[in-house]
C-alpha cells in the first residue's frame, strides 16, 4: 500500500435502498411513446420533484440508523 501521512485506509463498504415517494421523477419508459418524436423528451412536467421536509427526516433517520448498525 501507498505511505503518506494523512492518509485513510477503508475498511469496508455498504449499501442501503429505500423507496420514498417524497423524492420522484414523471419521466420513465412509457415517455417517449407518448411523444410525437421518440428521439426528443419533452421534460416539462417530468424533472425531479421532492418534499424537502419530508425528505429530510427520512434521511436523518434512516442515516443515523444505517450508522449505528454500520458501527
């Protein structure tokens, strides 16, 4: 391994999903056949949208529980 002073080792990895309905996007496969031109998307109306205070606990809850069961 590389010495360098400051440097951080990484000792394992994870990962975590969860649906929400508070974060979400209109744009999906169905769109383009919906459209007069295939090849151009019409994103008005299909662009991400979220319910930020919602959205917020979500993640600090979910984060600090991912922590702790990480630790």
């Amino acid at each position: 391994g590389e010495k360098r002073p400051g440097r951080f080792e990484v000792l394992d990895t994870r990962t975590w999903t969860q649906m929400s309905n508070n974060i979400r996007t209109n744009l999906g496969y169905h769109t383009r056949t919906a459209q007069d031109d295939p090849y151009r998307i019409d994103l008005e109306g299909n662009l991400i949208k979220q319910v930020g205070n919602k959205v917020f606990k979500e993640v600090t809850v979910a984060g600090h529980k991912f922590i702790v069961e990480f630790l």
